[in-house]
C-alpha cells in the first residue's frame, strides 16, 4: 500500500540472497595463508585419536562473494544510520565513527590481556580515566568495568548487595522489584539467590511510598528501581524511598538503563542510590551491533567498593591520587564477590565510551541529556492528542503512550508498530513497560534533528488517520518489506535452527 | 556539540511548542537538591582530530613492537580485512537486537548461518547466537545441565581455564551447587581419569573439561564421556581456542559445548569484546540459555529469519528465565561468521595445521636449550605447551623483554606444584625467527648464575 504525501521513503530494490552455505563450491577459496616457515606436520600422526577426520562443512566462497553476500544481507536491516530507531528503553544514538577508528589502533585493538602490566600501561591508563569519568557522571565512589552488558552489570551489582549483607550476617531473602521494571531485573535476582517481590505502581507509574512502606523489611535485600522508570518519569520522591529503604537496612539498585536522561543533570550517587549498573552501549554511544556486545559497568558507594569483582585496578605508589604511579590490577581482595567475567571486561567498549565523553565534555554531554528531553517532550506534544497517554507525569527521555483509542477500533499497538516500518521508521518499542496495557515507548534520543522528528509525528498522525479510515492497511502491515508478518508459532513448534542442507 | 542536530533557533522553537520557558522546566521534575548545576569534572570537549591522538598516544605507551608467546585464553590469529570493512557498515553496527524481523533480516539470517558454522564445528545439533564469553558459557552450561538434569553437584577439570574456574564459583556461589575439583595426570596433563570415575555420582550434574585444556593438552573426549554418562552426567566441554577445531576431532560426545570464538577474527582488545557460544544436542534446546534464531516462512511463504523459543528468555519469563542473558555479542559473532566464511572448510583446517607446526617446531626449540624440559609430552597437543625451566621465569622472562619478546605465561600463580613452568603458544603468526630468537635468549644463562 502506498502511502501518498509522506516524506521519509520510497520503494527500491533489493538483492535477493541465499544461505552461504548455498553458495558454496568445493575448490572456491576466500583466503592464502603464507608459506610456512618451519616444517610441516602430519596433523594425523600428531594428534593420533584426537585427530579430525570430517572437516566442518563450512562454506568455500571467493572474496568478492563474501563481501556480496554479507553487504547484501546488510541491506536488508534498519539501522540508526538510515534514520530514527524510538525503541524506548534501548537509547538508539548516534554511534560515532571516531568510536570505531580508535577502538582498531595499534598497541590498543591488539593489545593480549596477560602483557606484562608495564608494557601495558597505555590501555591501562584509558581504563582509568573512564573510570573516573564515570565515578563523576554517576556520583558514585568506586567502580568495575568488568561486567559485559548491562544483565551481567545486574548480576555484579546484586552480588555485591548481597556480600554486604553477608558480611553484617544476614544474606536477607528478597528483592523488591517494580511491576513496570524490565525483565532482567527479576531474573537476576533470581540468580542471586534472591526470591523477587513485586512492587505496585502507584497511579503516577512511580513508586507507592505507601506500599514501599508495607513491604520493605528485616529480610529485604534490596529495591530494583529503574530511574527515570520505564514510562520516562522520574521518581521524585526517589530520596524519600532511600530513606525507607536504608531506615530498614535495605539497599538502593539503580538500573542505569535510563541514565541518557540524567546525565550532566542529575547524579544517582547524590539521590541515595548504593550501587547502580550503567550500560555503555545505550548512554556512552558503543554501537549496539545487531544486540551486542554490550558493556555493563557497576558503580557504588564506598561500603561496598571491599566486595567488587577482582581484579581492581590501583595506581601504585604512595600518593595514590597523583596520575604519576604506574596503574596495576589488584587481585588481593578478600571480600570480593569475585571474578564475574575473564580478563577484564569488554575494554574495546571502554575505548569507545571514553571517545564519546572526550568529544562531549562536560557542556556537550550536559547538552546532550538536554536534547534527549527536548525531543521526547516535543513528541509527546506532538502526539497527545491522536494517541492516549495513560500517564500525565513530566516526561524525561521517553514517552509512553497506550493502543487505548486504537484498539477500540481493532488495531493494536503492534500493528502501528508494524506499520511505522512502511513509513521509513524502525517500530518504538511494544507492549512494554507491562504497566501500560497496549505500550507503545518512544524514546527518540537526542540524535534526532527536528525534521526527521517532524517525520515522526507525521508518520504517526497519518497511521493514526488510517486507523480509522483504513484499519485493514495498518492490520496487515508491512507491506514494504521483503518479508512480513514472519510465522513465528511454526518457528516455536518445530524449530529449525541450523542450515543442513 | 558536533554530534547533536539541532541550531539554537530550533530549539528555542521546540521549547516554544511544547510550552515551555526553558530547558530548565523540563528538568523541574527532579528535586532542586539533586539537580546538578556544576560543570561535570570530565575532560573538556574535543575536537576528533585530539581525541585519536590521545588514543594513538596510549596505543604507543603500550608498546607495540613485541613478539609475543601468550596465549592462555586469548589468542593472537590473523584477522582477514574485510571483517573490519563488513562489520562496520552501519546497517550492521547501528541495529539493535533483531525483534522486528521485517527490517532485521540481514542480522537475522547472519546469525543463522553463525549457529550453523558452530553447530558444523564442535559436532553439536544447536548452538545458540551467542553468549558473553567463555568464562561466562561455561558457567551458563553448568547451570544449564543443572536444570535438565535436576542434579545438583559438578564436577571439574583443574586444567580447565583459571578464570573461567572462577567465573563458575561466582556464578554457583548461591544456588547451592557443591563442585568438586579432579586434578590432572602429571604425565600427561590430561584429566586424571581415576580420580574423575571416583567422584562422579548419581548426584553430578555435571562434568566440565576443557580442551585442548589450559596446558595446551586434547583431552581424552571418549573417555571422559563415558565415565559421566555412566552416572547420568552431562558432559560439557569447553573450547578456549576455537581454530583447534580444524585439526582437532570434535568433541561428539559432550552434551554441551561451550566455546569461546575469539580466534575466529576477533582482535585481543586487551581481553574483550569476545565471543561465546553454547551448543549442544537438541534435547536439551529449551534448556539452553540465549537468543536463538529459527527458520520460518512469513505470510506469502518466503523464507525467513526470527527470534524464536524466547519463552526460555527473561523478558517473557522474567524470574523463571533459563538466563538473565539478554544483550550478547551478535557484532563479534558476525566477525566469527565472516572469518570462517573466509577461510572455509579447507582454511580451517590448514589454518590449524599451520598452528600446529609452528607450536611443535616451537616446543622443540624452548625445549632443547639448557635447562629447559617440555611438560605434558605424553598426550597430544594443539598450539600451546608447557615448558619448565631451571632458571626462574622471573628472570629469563626480564631478558626476553630486553630483546622486545614476550614469553610465555607463569603458571605459577595458578598452579604452583608445577614450579618455574610457563604456558607458551605459538599460532600461526608467530615467526620462525622470533621462536629462535627466544630460544637463543633462554639458552643464554646470564654471566655468574
């Protein structure tokens, strides 16, 4: 179905691409490997038993196929660099090129993690100062970049609640958790050990204080809170739920996951968060690459920095705070939760966190959270009057609006969502947070200009339009796209995961 | 700021339409006490031509022009350059998590041909799309056999990576999950088979081996398999060095795979971003951990790629997840398709095979000079060794370094029974000369030792 009058697309082709498996040939080769320069061996006689008789059944392709094959499969995505990507909770941003350039530089890209500590001082060094970039960002005292993604920073972070408490003499035996929170959340918990305890919203989508009150006691580890929550509003009475907590001997967790709309105005350190994961690949620009890798670093407050995972780096030398003593990693930590990952963490994401606040600086990263607001609130302006709000609190980074009035007309929010493909936009994200019956989550971040914005707000108005003139051209949507409305039952009942020929 | 697409003039108009005075009102939600009005104490802005300098200068401090004999876990292989030109088209760095299959397409179908390969090279029927790593996949397996089995205790392998070791305490440490640790034949360095058959129980859960295991050494795959199965165990092997698996057979046995990919085209980067993956015989699928992506058709009967058995997954799940696992690492694992895409069924296994020679002509290099014995002769090995050394590594290692060389890795820290042994590893981008160049500096005992 075309759509007349809308400025963000028109139709063009696209290659059509088998499995690479089906483009292989026996003989065909996409590699030379230089002449050895000691003498071969006879893999068989070597390895005896162990040896490999049936080669893998990969693919033998030439290089100019592989770069067609991979380029074409690529044309088939969206991507934040074709335009705007609203999945709310996600944080699609700009992903700088110099993030990439840096990351692949001599002495860095292929730098081995056991190097001796003193030919490794240049890596070390940019851990350092993105550690105390971020300790300043959040407000916090201590940190570790070990964790991979932003799950894993939850994990690491339970763990380290739980090592305090152990070491008052009682584990405790439940997390509270939001009913609006994300499903990491009571997982983690979950494998902390933790039985998770629902919290209900109040009428705002924040925290009940009342309920908080109820609930929290002599067995409760921890609060799970997500701040700005899920529906883009902040928890005002965030101190107020820190003191009910902490007159308890409860933690605070925050899940960074929205922290693109406090930093530079706001740090959870100073509003009585204990310990808080960020996720370098939402707020600090590391592209998210098709769903990783990711990097989840923790930070907390003093009391809990004995319990981080080893190893820990330090900066040798008796005046500690001067950037003069060589840095090393510290595995003497005998409170430590322990390791949560080998080596040291996703330090390629390092190297790209650390590009993106060094082009910021302080008044662009402030600027940056500034526009993140302005662009979701310019939405929700925007928007309002064609699509329910279920929540009437301020917003921050993001919006959440509710399917209400088009479902009455039997077009649900992921059918408007499937629908924003036609238009040119990847879809906002859907049915989350469960709180919001029917969600549809904008979250445009700050890399939006205000024309593409504007393209936005016309996309949905016109979406919002075929509602109700043309209900069947959004219930059937895509209808631009090589594939639509894929099986995903008949995936689930007889899973086919692998190519076999 | 020259990453943000907005004049002044519009904002002003933005503000203006939402009805707003000033940026400040939108942020009059948050307490005035917690607002932050100071200058963030962070380096300044700057421009992109300083921010590569700073980052060529770190680069430069980390000293770049060593020949290098780690391994260990991390693997130095020689990375094909269109991996880097593949991955960084935007189409595939700038998407998120595939969900909307429709405009997804591209990821999807690469990380079907990524569990395909993985499936193809460790001998299992599923592999997932990918987990943190292998320290990490490990203990993913461990929990994962954990549920299938009911079982509660493991069994593993001393000679299984140290860090990964670790990794599977902090991940067991409250689930009420005994492990129990089998040591290794001091002939061989292989799994002390005696000690593995006494402590396996109808209580194990599981065994966790590694091969080849952290000295290098391919373990006895059939043997150890028989010795868990018997009980009812799962076997899980994990696979630090992935290029093993084009010479080495794979390991059909286990139940479970977990390896780390990171030699499939991924730079060191100083330990990460890598790349583990689960795989595993197809009756234990919806135990497994991780995003899956299944074949289907879509409404006109096109082929197609979605997300599929996310019922395993937290976000559906929530507390009764088969993990927490939700981003993981499709970018690396695309390098991984890519890279062995490029070399194939017959790269693969010559790229091994060259591996192997450098390491054999290696271990009889070290090994030859005075003082020097290679441990573990007594079982196969891929491309790592272990050699013991009269003069401590200390010192040896110090004027390796004078001639821009690093050997290999002190075991001692991890294992100290086994003395002045070093962990070396030679892959295929190690030259003959530097192999002689360390060896000639090992032979040469300094003046009054």
């Amino acid at each position: 179905m075309a759509i007349q009058g809308i400025g963000k697309v028109r139709a063009h082709q696209t290659q059509n691409e088998g499995l690479v498996f089906e483009k292989s040939s026996p003989g065909k080769r996409g590699y030379k490997l230089p002449p050895l320069d000691v003498p071969s061996v006879d893999a068989s006689a070597l390895l005896g038993e162990a040896h490999r008789e049936n080669p893998a059944l990969l693919p033998e392709l030439s290089e100019i196929e592989i770069i067609r094959h991979f380029t074409r499969l690529s044309t088939w995505n969206y991507a934040i660099d074709l335009g705007m990507y609203p999945l709310g909770s996600c944080t699609m941003k700009y992903n700088p090129r110099v993030n990439e350039f840096v990351a692949r530089i001599d002495g860095l890209a292929d730098a081995h993690p056991y190097r001796p500590e003193e030919l490794a001082q240049g890596i070390l060094e940019v851990v350092d100062l993105l550690q105390r970039c971020l300790i300043e960002i959040t407000g916090m005292d201590a940190i570790t970049l070990q964790p991979a993604a932003g799950a894993h920073g939850e994990f690491t972070g339970i763990l380290l609640v739980r090592a305090w408490h152990e070491s008052r003499g009682n584990a405790r035996k439940k997390i509270l958790i939001p009913d609006s929170a994300h499903g990491t959340n009571p997982a983690t918990a979950a494998i902390c050990g933790y039985a998770v305890e629902n919290l209900k919203s109040n009428a705002d989508g924040g925290i009940d204080l009342e309920a908080l009150e109820r609930q929290v006691d002599e067995e409760t580890a921890a609060l799970m809170l997500t701040n700005p929550s899920t529906i883009g509003v902040f928890e005002s009475q965030i101190h107020r739920i820190a003191d009910i907590l902490h007159a308890k001997g409860a933690l605070l967790y925050m899940d960074g996951a929205n922290m693109n709309a406090l930093v530079g105005k706001a740090r959870p350190g100073d509003f009585g968060v204990d310990v808080m994961h960020l996720n370098l690949h939402k707020t600090f620009s590391t592209p998210h690459g098709g769903g990783g890798p990711g990097s989840g670093p923790v930070a907390c407050k003093a009391f809990l920095e004995p319990f981080l995972p080893t190893p820990v780096l330090v900066r040798r030398g008796s005046n500690a705070s001067q950037a003069s003593g060589e840095l090393h990693w510290e595995y003497n930590r005998p409170q430590s939760v322990g390791r949560v990952r080998g080596f040291y963490g996703n330090v390629g994401m390092f190297i790209r966190a650390l590009a993106y606040i060094l082009a910021n600086g302080p008044d662009g990263l402030r600027q940056t959270t500034e526009d993140a607001v302005l662009n979701a609130n310019y939405i929700r302006k925007k928007l309002e009057d064609v699509f329910d709000l279920p929540y009437k609190t301020a917003s921050m980074h993001e919006v959440v609006f509710s399917d209400k009035r088009q479902a009455a007309l039997g077009v649900k929010t992921g059918d408007i969502a499937k629908r924003l493909i036609d238009y040119g936009f990847h879809p906002y994200t859907v049915s989350f947070p469960m709180i919001v019956h029917g969600a549809m989550m904008i979250e445009p971040t700050e890399s939006e200009s205000l024309e593409e914005l504007d393209l936005f707000v016309e996309a949905m108005r016109s979406i919002a339009r075929e509602v109700e003139e043309t209900p069947e051209v959004v219930k059937s949507a895509p209808h631009s796209t090589r594939v639509s409305r894929l099986d995903e039952v008949a995936a689930a009942r007889k899973p086919i995961l692998r190519w076999k020929g | 700021m020259r990453y943000l697409p907005k004049s002044p003039a519009e904002r002003e108009q933005m503000l203006a339409e939402i009805g707003a005075a000033s940026i400040d009102d939108l942020f009059e939600v948050i307490p005035a006490e917690y607002r932050f009005s100071r200058d963030l104490d962070v380096p300044r802005q700057q421009a992109e031509s300083e921010i590569i300098n700073y980052f060529r200068a770190a680069g430069a401090k980390n000293a770049t022009d060593y020949a290098s004999f780690l391994g260990a876990g991390a693997y130095r292989h020689y990375r094909p350059v269109i991996i880097d030109s593949l991955v960084q088209r935007g189409e595939f760095l700038t998407s998120y998590t595939p969900y909307q299959a429709e405009i997804t397409q591209g990821t999807l179908q690469a990380i079907f041909e990524f569990q395909t390969m993985i499936a193809e090279l460790t001998g299992m029927d599923v592999a997932n799309a990918s987990m943190y790593d292998g320290s990490t996949g490990a203990a993913e397996a461990v929990l994962m056999a954990m549920r299938v089995t009911g079982r509660h205790k493991a069994v593993v392998a001393s000679s299984v990576h140290p860090e990964y070791r670790e990794v599977l305490h902090t991940y067991l440490q409250h689930r009420e999950m005994a492990t129990a640790l089998i040591g290794y034949d001091a002939k061989t360095g292989r799994v002390d088979l005696a000690a593995l058959d006494a402590a396996v129980t109808d209580e194990t859960a599981a065994v966790l081996v590694q091969s080849p295991n952290f000295f290098g050494v391919i373990e006895d795959i059939p043997a150890i398999a028989e010795i868990a199965h018997k009980k009812g165990a799962l076997l899980i092997v994990s696979i630090a060095e992935a290029v093993s698996l084009g010479a080495v057979r794979a390991p059909v046995e286990a139940d479970i795979v977990s390896m780390e990919a990171q030699s499939f085209g991924v730079a060191l980067s100083y330990g990460g971003p890598f790349c583990g993956v689960i795989a595993a015989k197809e009756q234990y699928l919806r135990q497994m951990p991780g995003r899956l992506v299944g074949q289907t058709v879509d409404k006109d009967g096109n082929r197609g790629f979605v997300l599929t058995l996310s019922t395993r997954e937290q976000h559906i799940r929530r507390e009764k997840a088969t993990s927490n696992i939700c981003t993981n690492q499709a970018l690396v694992a695309l390098m991984a398709t890519i890279f062995l895409t490029v070399y194939g069924k017959e790269g693969i296994r010559e790229l091994a095979e060259h591996n192997l020679a450098k390491a054999d002509y290696a271990a009889k290099a070290l090994s030859a000079q005075p003082g020097a014995k290679l441990l573990f002769s007594g079982a196969p090995k891929f491309h790592e060794f272990v050699l013991q050394t009269e003069e401590a590594p200390a010192t040896w290692s110090k004027r390796l370094l004078d001639e821009k060389i690093v050997g290999g890795i002190e075991l001692s820290r991890w294992y100290p029974e086994l003395g002045n042994a070093t962990l070396w590893c030679a892959t295929e981008v190690v030259t003959r000369e530097q192999i002689d160049a360390a060896a000639k500096v090992l032979a040469a005992v300094p003046v009054g030792a």
